[in-house]
C-alpha cells in the first residue's frame, strides 16, 4: 500500500481535507518534516509539504543563497560518481539517497557504464514510494528501506546483497546525511563499519555541512534543531571520516571547489562554503 497514491488522508487532521489538497503516498506522515522532503523543497522539488517547506523557508531566510547549496552538492554528486565510474567502478552503494531528482546516482552511473549498478537506502519511506516508479524498468538499480545507523542491517541486507558483489570495487556513497547523525550515535564508528565492508580499490563518498561561518551555526539550528538530530562538523572533523582512506586530490574541499568543471572566484560565498566533502580510495595494502 505505501507505493498507493490517494488524496485528503492527512495523518494531522485524521483524514480531513488537507487546505492544499495535496496528493500523498498512503502512510506518509505529512505532520512532521521530513529530511527527504525538506530538501527536496530547499531543490525547487514538489514532494513536499507545508511542514516541510515551513523549515526550507526559515532556513531561506537566514542564507538565501540556500538553494544553491542544494545545487552545489547535487553537481558535487553528479561529478563525483562520474569520477568514481571512470575508475572504474561499476556498483554504488548510496546511503542517505533523498528522493529522486536531477542527476540521479544510477542516471550518471549508467551513462557512463549501462552495466553500472547502484542500490539506493534511504530510512523515508517516501523514497522507496517515489523509487519505485522511476525504477520500474531498471534491474540494476533498487531502493532499500534502511537505517543506515545500522550497518550490520544495511550490509547484510538481501537486496544489498543482491545486486552488490562486496569482492569488486564498490564507491559508497555517504553524500549530505553524515550531519543528520548526532555525536552520541558515533558518526565515526558507523562510517567506519561500512569502510571496513568494503574492497581495496573501492572509494568513500561523503559531502558534509560544515560549521564555517556564524551563518552556518544559525542554520544549523533552524534546520537541525527541528529536524531533530545532527551537527555541523569542521572541516577537520569532516576530514576525519576518510582516515586511513587516500583522499584523492583536491582533498576535503567546499563542494564547489571540488573539481569544478567552470572557473570558481578564489573568495567563497557563506554558501558556497556551507558544505564540503572529498573522495578517499580504499588502499589496496
Ligand atoms: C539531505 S538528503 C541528501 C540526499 C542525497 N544524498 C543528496 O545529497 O542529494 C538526506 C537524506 O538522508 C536520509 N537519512 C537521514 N538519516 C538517515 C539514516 N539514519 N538512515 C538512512 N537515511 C537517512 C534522509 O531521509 C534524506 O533523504
């Protein structure tokens, strides 16, 4: 039933006309924001709700150039995967993937390689509603339901296990979700767990928000505190989660000076320092 389409089932008012009689998957919450949702409406994205949009607005209104950071991490994105694909790999485990929008993982994935495969796990349901229709006719791509907190869980998973082959190469991908973890759930430890599962040769993936400016510790509140969890991390604590990985050049960056395809200005915006990230190769020794 969640992948069901049906308006006026709103969970608030106990199935009342909803004012924008918006359409909705049966058994989404549409009372509480979501992270999913709420990025999608930070992207211009219509899967979102007033509750949803009522943080993307606060958080517009402390930096307006909040749109463009969503921009900036899915160009990152684009770009990274292509990277990782001209290395040669051909699987993708994205944890944290949100709900399909441009440039998706397998979309840049498979054009580079039609044999690439990418498993998408996500803890909103609402992305296994949404992926599932986009990927209806793509068998080497899926989405997985998962708490990525849960490593054992999401490694052992059988449609992980399915289309992953945790003997090749594997780019596992960690972009704009690591900030979502509180420090008393082990951010570290749990990155850690899925390095650990993976193949020399393969690379970790993460973008991060990132604590540098008294604009970012503002935003922070307004889109962590009511979210629920997570922290802005420095760009030392960002670093951190490639340990003992070979970050490739240019290192731990601002996501816009993550290999740019255009020129970038050499003084950065408070956006476009607001999230940063790399990519680090599992050493083969
Ligand atoms: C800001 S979106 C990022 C989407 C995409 N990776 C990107 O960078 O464009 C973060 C996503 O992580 C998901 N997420 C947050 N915490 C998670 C967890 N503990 N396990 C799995 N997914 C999680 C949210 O549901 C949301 O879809």
């Amino acid at each position: 039933m969640a992948d069901e389409w049906r308006a006026s089932d709103n969970l608030a008012d106990g199935g009342a006309n909803d004012a924008e009689s918006e359409w909705r998957p049966v058994g989404i919450d549409i009372s509480t924001p979501s992270i999913a949702r709420v990025y999608d409406a930070v992207l211009g994205g219509k899967d979102n709700y007033p509750v949803d949009r009522a943080i993307a607005e606060a958080s517009l209104a402390i930096v307006p150039e909040i749109g463009d950071v969503g921009r900036f991490n899915r160009a990152v994105l684009g770009r990274g995967v292509r990277f990782m694909a001209e290395q040669g790999i051909r699987q993708f485990l994205d944890l944290g993937s949100g709900l399909p929008t441009v440039q998706n993982t397998h979309q840049v994935a498979q054009a580079h390689s039609a044999d690439a495969k990418v498993v998408y796990v996500d803890k909103d349901p609402i992305v296994l509603a949404h992926g599932r229709a986009l990927l209806a006719e793509n068998d080497r791509t899926t989405v997985v339901t998962a708490d990525l907190r849960d490593p054992e869980a999401v490694l052992g998973h059988p449609d992980v296990r399915a289309l992953i082959d945790f003997d090749q190469p594997i780019g596992l991908m960690l972009v704009g979700v690591v900030h979502h973890l509180n420090d008393d759930e082990g951010p570290l430890a749990i990155v850690e767990a899925y390095k650990k599962a993976l193949p020399p040769g393969s690379y970790l993936f993460l973008t991060h928000f990132c604590a540098s400016s008294p604009d970012a510790v503002a935003l922070e509140k307004a889109l962590l505190t009511d979210l629920g969890s997570g922290r802005f991390r420095t760009l030392e604590e960002i670093t951190a989660y490639f340990d003992d990985f070979d970050l490739v050049e240019p290192g731990v960056v601002y996501l816009p000076q993550w290999r740019p395809e255009e020129p970038i200005g050499d003084e950065l915006t408070v956006g476009q320092r607001l999230m940063a990230g790399g990519i680090a190769a599992k050493p083969t020794a």
